[in-house]
C-alpha cells in the first residue's frame, strides 16, 4: 500500500512537469548549418549554469548599472539556447529548415506577438504565458545572410531585455576568455 | 692445582644441551624488527595537502566555468536583445506610414 502511494506520488509530480518540458522550445533541424556559416554561436545555458552565471555576475558586475541589470534578468530564467549563423553569400539557408521550430510554437500555449515578413527576412516573436506571467519566449530573425534562433524558458520582462542594448551590454565587467570561442 | 690447570678446565670443550639447537631457532624467531614505517603525522600532513590541493582544483573550476557561463548569458542576452529591437524596428517602419517617417 505505501509503495502504491509512492508510486502514485511520483507519477504525479512526473505528470505535473510534463507540459512545462512539452512546451519547451527544442532548436532542431539546424544540423550543418554551422559548417557553412561564417560565423556561428551555439550557446546552451541550463538553470545549474544562469545560478552560477547570476552569482558571477553579481559579484563581477555589482558596481556598474549593466551588471546590475543583466544579474535582475537572469534571476527569473531557467535556460537560455541561442542559435547563430553568419553566412558570406545569400541562400545558405532555407525557410522550410526552420519548419521544426516553427511547428512547435504553434502549439497550444505559444503565441505570436511579433511578424514581421516580407520577400526574404522574417522577425516574429513567440512567448508563453502562465498564470499571467511570461514563462518564456522565442525569436525567430533570419536575413538573407544571418539566421538566429533564440529559446528563452523563465520570466523575463520584454521591456527590461529590450533596454539592454542602449545600456551597453558587452561593457560590463566580465574577465576576457582564455580559451577559444565556440 | 696450578693456573694452567684451571684454564684448562674451565675452557674445556662442553657439548651443547640437547635442545640447545631448537631454542635458538624458536628465540630467533620469536624476535621482532624494529618499526620502519611512516609516522602518522606524516601521512596525516599529506592527506591534507591532498585535500588543500583538491578543494583548491575544484573551486577554480567552478570559478572558470562561472565565468565561461557568465559571457554566454551576457552574449545570449545581448543577441536576444538586439533581435527583438530589430523586430520591434520592424513592426514599428511597416506601421508608420511613409510621410510620417520622413517628418
């Protein structure tokens, strides 16, 4: 009877993560692209690594605004996938390599917010709503020679993101990287 | 009894005891070596070294993988933020007419 309960126990919580790991953005379908791109980041971040990321942060980047802000948008993440290409020539990559990720977010519990399209550049923008909250968002941005993807999971305020450009992200203090970028 | 006489019988040849033999074996065995190992404080010292050396090894790495993480989020979040400027851009050209831009 009380292994019955365990088990019962489990599977509940195993039922209640369920829809939060369905609704996760997986980038697929980009396999090769990289080998063709000029330029290419591949950045995969879980919550294990934004904890230490934030705690580095905070301590690297307590004095300065930027820091500050880049730590108060990391608190409420819980991955971070970015997908980047940078090609020299036009037609390196086509719109129907995008069809994966684009089927999943037109799943149940995504919405688009932005669409932008015309003859050969797409900018549209997904987020997932819970309980009111933003619990992630996507973006889509391909040109004809750039293309990237990127997965946000957690709460995030738009707004906040959107100002750290003008904030001047790449100047807040983080120690330069001893080995090769990938 | 003269000098020479008692030297001679007191270093006269004797035979041993019957178990004379089986003694000195037994004595010769039963003898321990003296101790020639490592004190404990020296192995307790280099346990610790050890553990100084391993707790130090384990905290840079943590250290360096914080900060590799640290310039992936602080990269991840500068794209994210200037593609959704750029969609942002966008939406606003497309929806504000043209003489509207030029003013």
């Amino acid at each position: 009877m009380r292994r019955l309960f365990l088990i019962a126990v489990i599977a509940g919580c195993a039922a209640a993560q369920l829809p939060a790991q369905l609704l996760q953005l997986r980038i697929t379908g980009l396999d090769g692209l990289a080998a063709k791109a000029k330029e290419s980041t591949d950045i995969t971040l879980d919550s294990n690594l934004l904890k230490m990321a934030g705690g580095f942060l905070a301590g690297a980047g307590k004095d300065s605004k930027d820091g500050q802000a880049i730590t108060q948008l990391l608190s409420g993440l819980k991955a971070i996938t970015v997908r980047s290409f940078e090609f020299k020539e036009p037609g390196q990559y086509r719109m129907e390599d995008l069809e994966q990720i684009r089927a999943q977010l037109r799943t149940p519990g995504w919405s688009k917010i932005i669409s932008s399209q015309s003859k050969d550049e797409i900018s549209e923008i997904y987020t997932r709503m819970e309980q009111g909250k933003v619990a992630g968002f996507a973006i889509i941005n391909a040109e004809p020679k750039e293309l990237t993807i990127v997965a946000i999971e957690g709460s995030i305020d738009l707004n906040d993101l959107s100002k750290l450009k003008a904030l001047g992200v790449p100047s807040i203090p983080v120690p330069e990287k001893k080995g090769k970028q990938e | 009894m003269n000098l020479e006489d008692e030297l001679r019988a007191a270093l006269r040849r004797e035979d041993p005891s019957p178990d004379f033999a089986r003694r000195v074996a037994a004595r010769a065995q039963s003898s321990t070596k003296p101790a020639r190992g490592i004190p404990w404080m020296m192995w307790a010292a280099a346990i610790a070294a050890l553990l100084v050396i391993g707790f130090s090894a384990a905290y840079e790495y943590q250290q360096i993988k914080a900060e590799r993480a640290s310039r992936d989020a602080v990269i991840a979040l500068r794209i994210a933020a200037d593609k959704l400027n750029i969609a942002r851009e966008r939406v606003v050209r497309r929806e504000t007419p043209a003489n509207t831009r030029e003013n």
